[in-house]
C-alpha cells in the first residue's frame, strides 16, 4: 500500500505561502537556522580529524597529512555540488529494486515527483539563492559534512604512504558516490532497504561509519604497511600516536562535532498529524529520526552521553588505560549506539556502547595480526568494525519496531516497510562495510596501484613527505640568521 | 546579467497564483545559463587533479633520486 508523504519537506522546500504566514515563517526559518547550526559544529569533526592525523603521523610527515585532509574539503564540496547531491535524491529506488512512495516507480526519481533528483542538478534554480527555498541549502550542507566525515575516516588509516592525488580520488568516490547511495538506500524515508530489510539507523552506524571503516580497509588491502610497521617475522610493531595532545584535542573536537552530526541527522519539528493520516484536525508536532519516526533533542541527548560514557569506561577497560584507545572508545561506543538511539534507553545506549568498543578493540589487533593490515589510526575499527556491531545490535534490540511511519509490512513485499528485523539489519551491514565499503575501496585502490599512482616511492616515505619542505625551511632560518 | 534591478517591483511581481503576489524566486545573475558555469567548473576541476597529480609526481620523483636516509630531515629542523 502506497501512503505518499504529503508534507514532510514540502512544507519547507515549496513553502511560498507559509513565508507570507507568520507562524510558518517562523517554522521555515527556525529550520534553516537549526540545519546552519548543525553545519558549524559539525565542521568541527573535520578540524578534530586534521589534529587527530597530525598528532598520529610522524614529524616529517606533517604538513603533506594535513594538506591531504584538508584537500578532501574542496575535491569532496565540488563533487557533491557536481553529482553527489543528485545521487541522493535519486537512487532511493535501489534502482529497480522497490517502487517510490512517490511516484510507485522503481526507476530512478528523476521525473517531477515532489523529492526529485531533478530538483537537484548543479543547474537548478534551487541550487542557489531563491527566495523560495529556506531547505535546500543547509540540507545539501548537513549532508555534505556527512560526506566530509566520510571521507576523513579514510584518510587516516592511509597516512604516510599515500599520494594526495589518489587520495583526492578515493575521497570523491567514498564521500560523493558510495556513502550517497548507501543514504539513498538506507537513510532516504523512501529507501530500498527501509521497506525490504527494515533497515534502521538513525545517527549512521552503517551509512557513514561502516561504509567508510570497509573502505578504508579495502584502500589499506592494497595500499599495504607502512615502511617498518611490521617486523621481518611480521609481528606488528606500534607507531605512535608522535603527538598525544594534538591527538586528545583532535578527539575531543570530534566528539564535540558529533553532537552537530546527532542534530543533523533529525528533523526539528514537524507535524505527523496529516503526514501518518492520523485524521482530520490531528495535529502532533515532534522532532523526528531521519526516517520521519518521532523521536526528541532531549531523549538522544541522554544516549549520546550515556554511549560516549560506555564507550570510554570499554576503551579505557580494554587497553589498561592507553590514552589513544580510551579516546577512540568513546567515539566507538556513540558509533555502535547510534544505529538506535533515536530509540534505545541510555542505559541501554551505554552497554551497547561499551561492547561495540570492546568488539572493536580486540578486532583491529587480530586483524592486524592476521592479515597485517597497517591501521594507523585504528579507523576501520572505530566506524567499521563499531558500525557493523551496531546495526546487528540494533536488529535485536529494536526488532519489531517500524522502519517508517508510512506503511508497515513484511519483509521482501517492498510496497510497504518492513519492520526492524536481526535479519535485515544483518544483510545492510553486509551491503554497507561490504558491498558499498570494501569492494569499492579495494577496486580504485587495485586500479590506482595498477597506474602507479596509489603509493608514494618508498624513498620518499623513508625520507619524509616533508623532507623537501624542511630542508627549505633550514636554508631559509639560515639566510635570514 | 541583473535578475533584479528593482526589488520592489520583483517582489511585487505575480508569479502564479500560489505565491499571492510575492515574487519569491532565484535572484542570482545570469539566470539561464547555468549550463556555461557549470562547463567552466567542471573544466577547471579537471584541470586541478591533472595539474596537481603531475607536479605531485614530478617532487616526489625528484626526491627519491636524492635519495636521502630515514634521519636525514633531523638535520634540517629549523629552530625558530
């Protein structure tokens, strides 16, 4: 049964009359300030990333690690300008996989349907200043940090022995074509994945840290060690972190970010009254989950904290009290939470929180072990191997529970919602560290290291990627001494 | 290029019905050729990644020709 949303964000993206309405401005408004907000502290994650990768990476590679990630803001901005926004708007569909509640079409959504991807062109008219769009920008915005964080996740595994260039290339891939697809698929209130798998993940466990954790490890699959990592007997040997402040500061920051992200991944307020068809005159504002399932800024506030607190006690349980890995444990415990914690009790938050780290920890050493994988900043273990417990967490916890306020069904029908299953939640972790996370990584990484463009000369890595850079500053305090 | 030149008379200006007498439409230049933009963007985005790839290749191809050991930079840290 098709229930086709008839507000949602229409009311805000054609909103011509609620701007001359007082009250609807004011909703409008309050919005588009809310998604502006979300975009600031969310910038943080990025800052925090660059610290993080500076404080890890050694003295002579300094300034090329931070030129890199700070790189990805340009390549991965224009990008999602260029295709990556339209990707979202338009792969709901899978395509072919189940119809849209908008147009019952399995197609791509590029007809006139109210949330087309043709709305989203860089040549559209509101893909740019228009007095009548409030929406379209601080959402393209709040999703393009998203890609950022994407994006960043990757870069700091890789650190020391990759070129920017074939960064620059892995960026755009992770940050504007696969994480966008998979949001399409399992985020989007019209996915695939929502109405076969009952897919659920409010706060991105899988569609941005699963993802990006197996793409990461794909790219380091191919990428290989860093020079000295492991010994001639191939036991690993530990690197770091050189810069344990910069590294403290960089988590802290990203933590701090995460709360934006939390924000962002909400709709503020919005009446589900006329949007569920609860009948004439029934009103019900709410702030909702992505999925537009209700849910509230104070409830999640309690998981956010109580997730960060069970990761932190795992991390700092774990590893004896290592500083990086305690760090890193609160950022693992809000990853396995956040597939449910539109939803969970904080209590419950916490101890998933705190297994997630757990499972995380002992995952990156075996993995590393067995298959010396060189990890530098234990990312694919914090978003991947977090992401991926999280959501199969998740379909127990939350099984039974919609997977949308639309329409709920059985698994597999596709015209209607499946409810949060173990089984569903299982095969989208799949699809995302995966099918739209590993594979992918390993491909344009095989493909790049096909070209001779994926690694740096091993001259060069022994030397420093600064070493140029170095010397240059020498010979400068030199002349001026 | 102007889209407006008159803000009184552009948001005075009936549109359709819908928007009950208030222009609210796209206000920024050039409104129509987006197209030309969007080419010249997509050349010069081009252009960076082959630009920058080869210089990037050229240093670092350069460096490893000379070559120097694991410790060398330590010798070059400037002090100020």
């Amino acid at each position: 049964m098709f229930v086709a949303p008839n507000r949602l964000f229409g009311v805000l993206l054609r909103e011509e009359k609620n701007m001359t309405d007082g009250l609807g401005a004011l909703m409008t408004i309050f919005t588009e300030f809310y998604y502006w907000i979300t975009v600031v502290l969310m910038f943080l994650i990025h800052v925090g990333f660059c610290m993080y990768e500076v404080g890890a990476s050694r003295y002579k590679h300094h300034q090329h690690t931070l030129m890199k990630n700070t790189m990805l803001i340009p390549l991965v901005t224009v990008t999602w300008f260029f295709f990556g926004w339209w990707i979202y708007w338009a792969f709901p569909t899978g395509p072919g996989l189940a119809p849209s509640i908008m147009n019952e079409s399995a197609a791509l959504i590029t007809d006139e349907s109210l949330f087309s991807a043709t709305w989203y062109v860089p040549t559209s008219n509101l893909m740019a200043v228009n007095l009548g769009d409030h929406i379209s920008g601080v959402f393209w915005a709040a999703f393009l940090l998203f890609s950022w964080t994407a994006a960043s996740i990757v870069s700091g595994a890789i650190i020391e022995r990759i070129t920017t260039f074939a960064f620059g290339i892995l960026a755009i891939a992770i940050g504007s074509v696969f994480w966008t697809i998979d949001a399409a698929w399992g985020w989007h209130f019209d996915g695939w994945m929502l109405k076969l798998l009952g897919y659920h993940d409010a706060y991105a466990s899988g569609v941005i840290h699963a993802i990006a954790g197996g793409f990461a490890l794909g790219v380091l699959a191919v990428l290989g060690p860093r020079i000295g990592k492991f010994s001639s007997s191939g036991e690993p040997r530990n690197i770091g972190p050189r810069n344990p402040w910069f590294v403290a500061i960089g988590l802290f920051l990203i933590y701090t970010g995460f709360w934006g992200f939390y924000a962002a991944c909400n709709i503020p307020i919005f009446d589900l009254g006329p949007e569920y068809g609860l009948g004439d005159g029934v009103t019900f504002y709410t702030a909702t989950s992505i999925y537009v399932t209700p849910t509230t800024l104070s409830g999640i506030t309690f998981n956010f904290l109580m997730s960060l607190s069970g990761g932190l006690l795992a991390g700092y349980w774990v590893s004896k009290g290592d500083p990086f890995w305690t760090y890193s444990g609160g950022l693992a415990g809000i990853i396995t939470a956040s597939a449910g914690n539109d939803l969970y009790h904080p209590l419950q938050a916490m101890m998933i929180a705190a297994f997630g780290t757990w499972c995380a920890y002992k995952l990156h050493y075996y993995v590393e072990r067995k298959f010396k994988i060189d990890d530098a900043v234990g990312a694919v273990a914090v978003h991947g191997y977090a992401g991926v417990v999280g959501l199969i967490i998740c379909g127990f916890v939350l099984w039974g529970y919609p997977s949308s306020g639309y329409s709920v069904g059985s698994m597999w029908v596709g015209t209607d919602y499946a409810p949060i299953n173990p089984l569903g939640m299982f095969i989208g972790a799949i699809i995302m560290f995966g099918v739209l996370g590993f594979l992918p990584g390993w491909i344009l990484a095989k493909i790049l290291h096909g070209a001779g463009k994926l690694r740096i000369p091993r001259e060069v890595e022994l030397a420093g990627l600064d070493y140029n850079i170095i010397e240059q500053a020498r010979k400068d305090e030199r002349a001026v001494g | 290029m102007a889209q407006v030149t008159d803000w009184i008379k552009h948001l005075t200006t009936d549109v359709d019905a819908a928007t009950e007498g208030v222009q609210v439409a796209d206000i920024y230049p050039a409104v129509g050729m987006e197209w030309m933009w969007l080419t010249v963007a997509v050349v010069f985005w081009l252009w960076f990644h082959v630009s920058t790839g080869a210089g990037e290749a050229e240093e670092q191809q350069k460096l490893a020709r000379k070559r120097p050991g694991a410790n060398d930079y330590k010798k070059n840290i400037a002090e100020w």
